[in-house]
C-alpha cells in the first residue's frame, strides 16, 4: 500500500513539478522499503496475549443456554 502511495505521488510530483508532493513520496517509499511506519516502536500494537489483573485466563467451555423471547 505504501508503494503504490509513493510510486503515485512521485509520479505526480514529477509531472506537477512540486517538491513538496515529491518529499511525500519519499516518506511512503521509505516506509514500504523498510518496512516501517508510524508506529516503528510497536506502540500502536496489540499484544497477541492480553491478560488483565483479575481475571481468570483457564475458564473452561461452559453451556450457554438460550431463552427464545415472543
């Protein structure tokens, strides 16, 4: 995605003659060749576990049972 952002954006930055869209460009194909983005620090992340004090994390399956409602 940050490819074709930046590919798109130098391409109009060149055709515009704007420097400032051919900086943007660099930005985003900086990005996509590093592969990094605004949240580098994995600040922005989820971790794939997440557990809060207090809660019980081996809670077995239970049966949930349904009451139809007319």
């Amino acid at each position: 995605m940050r490819l074709g952002i930046g590919i798109m954006l130098l391409i109009m930055g060149i055709q515009n003659k704007d420097w400032a869209m051919g900086l943007f460009s660099v930005f985003f194909l900086y990005q996509a060749v590093t592969d990094t983005g605004c949240c580098s620090s994995q600040e922005c992340n989820t971790p794939a576990k997440c557990e809060a004090k207090g809660t019980v994390t081996n809670v077995p399956d239970q049966d949930i049972e349904y009451e139809e409602i007319k």
